[in-house]
C-alpha cells in the first residue's frame, strides 16, 4: 500500500544504474564538510560541532518501543502550571549544559543554523545542503522536534514529557503564550511590541497595520483557509517541490504553510532592533529561543491535519522512495549519534507522540469576494477591450505574461492577463483533483532580504486589496534570508492553487484571468520575476 515502485519490473543490468541513481537522488549531509557560513548580508557565523560528527560513531533510528507513554503535545495557551514548571526546569537545565554537549540548546539552535545557511555540503556533490523552501521542510523540522522533545524529558526523568505546541492558527492561541514571557522560556530578542496582549499577524510584512483584534483574527483565519485549505489541494502545494540530490535535482518552492505562516511569524516574532531581526526573524539565530520549538510545534501539527483533511480526496502521502530514503543526523538523549531516515518519521504513532485534538475553526473561514464576482465580471471586461485595443503597442508591460529575457522587477505593482491552456475542464478533471496551479516563475531575490508580495486574481481595484480575507487573493510570496552562500542563491517558483478560488469568482471556464503582484516590502525592489503561467496538476 505504502511504495508504488515494483523493483520487479527492473531488469538485473538496470538495476544497478538504477541503485546508483538512487543513492546520488537521496538527500542526506557529508559530515566531513562543516564550514562557517554566512547568516545574513554581513554576517559570517560557524555553527559547526566543536568534534566533527563525522568522527563519531553512529547507529541506526530505532522507533521508540510500542509500549513507551505516548506523549501527548498540548496546546501552549492550555497547558497547566505544574507542566509549565515541569518545562521551565527541562529548559533551564538544557541550557546549563557546556556547548560540547549536543544536548544544549545552543548546540541544538545551531543545528538548525547549519542545516539553513548549508554549512553541509550534501554527500554526493559539492552543493551546500539546506532544508528550506522545499518538501525537505516539514520531515526534517519533525526530527528536529521529536530529538529536542526526548532530550528534554530525559533532564528531567520524565519518559512521557511532550513539548507545548503554539496554536497560532486558533483566535485563543494568537498572542505569545503567557508561557514564553517569563522564567526560562524568555528570549529577550522578541519585538517588545508584540508580547502580549498583541494579536499575531500571520500576513506580516514588517508593517504593524494598526488593526483590532477582532479584524486581525478575521484576515489571520481567512489566510489559515488559503493556505491550508483551497491553496493547498495538492502534494506539492503544501509540502513544497521536491528537491533531489545533485545540480539537477535543486528545485526551490517553498509550500504554502512554511511561506505563510511559518515564515511570516519568525519575522513578527524576532526583534525589529536587530539587523537580522534576531532571534526568530533569521534562521541561523531561530532556534536560540525556546519559542522556536513551539512554533514549529504546531507547523509540524498542521502537517497531520492537512493529511487528514486530504485523506477524503486522495493519498497525499510522498511515496517517492528518494524522498523516503533521505537521512540526516542527530544526537539523541544519550548524546549517541542517530541516523535517521524521512520514512522514520512519517508516523507520529510509531514516534510516540500525538497533538491535542483543538478546533479549527479556520475550516469555516473560507473568504468571499471583494465585489460580487457578476460586476466583477462587467469592468473586467472593459480593461479586456482596453487590453486588446492596446495590443499593437509593442512596448506595453501589461501584455504577456512571460516577462523576457530581462524579467520584471517587482518595484511597483505588477498587473497581467495570464491565458489559461484548459478552457473548458471537464467536471472530471475538476472533480479528480486535477488542480490549476498559478506558477509566478523565476523569482530572484537579488539581495537575500525580507521580501513579501502578495497575489490577486481577477482584483477589479487593487487599492481595495488588503488581504487574505478577500477570495481574489491568491497566495503571498515571502522569503526569509538563508543565509547568502552564492551558490545557493537559486530562482524560486511560486505555485498556488487556484481551482477553488476560480470557481468562487465565478472565473473557472474563462479563457484567461488577470493577475496582480502587489510588493508588500521594500525589498521587493531587489526582486525579479519571469513570468506567470497556469499549469495543472494532479
Ligand atoms: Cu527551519 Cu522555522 O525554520
């Protein structure tokens, strides 16, 4: 049921191209090849063990034995004292540890660091490893979780310790929890303006937008809805691309909930007095504050929610046995060395560990359009007629959307029509999850800074496109600083679902659509776009 490959079909001379096709697809670090790294424009950092890992002996994942205590991962806004005692102590006494312990936490933060400035190279070619903006990102984030959770319980002697998660995604849960404000859990390089009472803006773009907090729980449940829900509709989507071992199997296109909110809330989390927006706001520095583990707490629970949701259309699941078969390392609570593969971890039972079952009430939150999609309709029309009179124009930037050799700098907005190549899809297409996917290609962030832009369909005035909690709003882009290793710095490609959406609009048989990209920061000046095209995907 689980692997759709049947090696049967393999005739014995192809097989051993086909191992060693296999072996070089796989993702996983050479452990030898720890460098400093750069953090940010400016800053070098060496997040490297102080004894290479490569001269460490190492063993295999063993899963945690099926009688152990399940341990239960709560919500951090509902969690009693006596656990918030409990946790307080396990992080105070991690923190305690000297640095040659792989169990402290400024040795696990800095694992994080050398897996996101690619510090590693990966094994079988020079290319820095880096686990973001890709299907790496959800897997490997797991490991680093279920290591942290155990080496913590084991501080303490307590087999059944699980750590909080930040329900960022529930309208109770979207203020820092109390939790994190005081004792151990403090991490002074926080934007004071946000501690609580401040309602978290998931669509954060480096501006406080003054809103209420009823209305700030509106725009954050109705992006909840985008990016977990009609934006989300396919593998790919959610997980990000998949990225493969070797110069041809980099891809970079990060899925919907690590772009928003994952990166969103590392930035409103990190202090805007710092350059990087430390701790939270750059990866390298991230895992510094206890928060980070809460945060990706519930990044890692709405992976198992998508799959639930997902499971009454279709198998979500990533059979792909290169994926499966990529591994990495880690120290667990005896400070052994364990590696550890992505099939390892794609069953939170067999890790032994479960999230509090909470609400999602962003289920409910599914956004309507701005104007009623029949006027809409009308004036989209009008700037058709315009759009064809202005056809012989040949320098016109509105014209195509494949944006030329040179691509478009995003300093201003950007409005094009896109054709579609489907037309007329069949109800069967629509029906079997034969999702049509916006792809804003090519993007190149010149300099690797904060960068936010959103994405409209059909918007008839963009001046009224606040956000999210309008149904003509796509998806957003947002890139977080790696880490500014050149070689790393690749293209992205953006991919948003938009069936569902289409059909909101009432613009699911139409011949083409008009797209807007509206810069949402500054640095949306130092970023160029190829193109935008519809593409479908099953
Ligand atoms: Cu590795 Cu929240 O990032």
């Amino acid at each position: 049921m689980i692997l759709g490959i049947s090696v049967g079909e393999i005739s014995p001379q192809h097989h051993d191209v086909d191992a060693k096709k296999h072996a070089k697809n796989v993702i996983s670090p050479n452990l030898t090849t720890c460098h400093e790294s750069v953090a940010r424009p400016g800053l070098s950092v060496y997040c490297c063990p102080p004894k290479p890992e490569s001269e460490e002996p190492f063993i295999d994942f063993q899963f945690p034995d099926p009688s152990s205590p399940l341990r239960l991962r709560r919500a951090a806004h509902l969690v009693d004292n006596d656990y918030i005692a409990k946790y307080r102590n396990a992080v105070s006494i991690m923190k305690s540890l000297p640095y040659d312990d792989p169990r402290s936490l400024l040795r696990q933060a800095n694992l994080h660091c050398i897996y996101c400035t690619g510090a590693y190279k990966q094994k079988n070619s020079d290319i820095p490893l880096h686990v973001h903006r890709s299907w790496l990102f959800f897997p490997w984030h797991r490991m680093v979780l279920y290591f942290h959770e155990r080496i913590l319980g084991s501080l303490i002697g307590d087999d059944s310790f699980a750590l909080p998660f930040w329900n960022w995604d529930n309208p109770d849960g979207m203020v820092i929890p109390e939790m994190y404000v005081t004792g151990s859990l403090v991490d002074t390089d926080r934007e004071n303006s946000h501690l609580p009472p401040q309602v978290v803006d998931l669509n954060y773009n480096l501006q406080e937008k003054g809103l209420g907090p009823e209305e700030q729980i509106k725009i954050n449940m109705a992006l909840m809805y985008t990016q977990m829900v009609s934006g989300a509709k396919t593998t790919e989507l959610f997980m990000g691309c998949p990225y493969k071992g070797g110069e041809g199997g980099f891809c970079e296109g990060p899925g919907t909930i690590e772009l928003a909110p994952h990166n969103t809330l590392h930035d409103w989390t990190g202090t805007g007095l710092n350059p990087g927006r430390e701790d939270m706001g750059s990866f390298y520095s991230a895992g510094r504050d206890p928060i980070f583990y809460g945060h990706h707490g519930n990044v890692d629970r709405l992976w198992e929610v998508w799959r639930r949701l997902q499971g009454e259309y279709y198998n979500s699941e990533i059979t792909d046995p290169e994926w499966l078969d990529s591994y990495f390392f880690f120290h667990d609570e005896k400070r052994q060395l364990v590696r550890i593969k992505f099939q390892d971890v794609v069953n939170i039972t067999r890790l032994r560990y479960a999230y509090e079952e909470v609400e999602l009430p962003w289920l409910n939150a599914r956004p309507r359009p701005s104007v009623p999609p029949k006027i809409a309709r009308e004036i989209l029309k009008m700037r058709d007629l315009d759009h064809e009179n202005n056809q012989e124009l040949p320098s016109s930037p509105f014209l195509s959307a494949d944006f030329g050799p040179q691509g478009r700098t995003l300093d201003t907005t950007i409005r094009v029509k896109v054709h579609k190549p489907k037309k007329h899809r069949s109800k069967k297409q629509r029906d079997f999850k034969e999702e049509e996917v916006m792809v804003v290609y090519g993007i190149e962030v010149k300099e690797d800074s904060y960068v936010k832009f959103d994405v409209y369909v059909n918007a008839v005035d963009e001046t009224l496109m606040v956000g999210p909690e309008f149904r003509e709003f796509a998806g957003t882009f947002v890139n977080i600083p790696l880490g500014v290793w050149p070689v790393m710095r690749r293209k992205s490609n953006l991919k948003l679902g938009i069936s569902e959406l289409l059909q909101d609009l009432e613009a699911d048989e139409d011949e083409s659509i008009w797209v807007t990209l509206i810069p949402r920061t500054e640095d949306c000046m130092n970023v160029i776009i190829d193109g935008i095209r519809i593409e479908y995907i099953e």
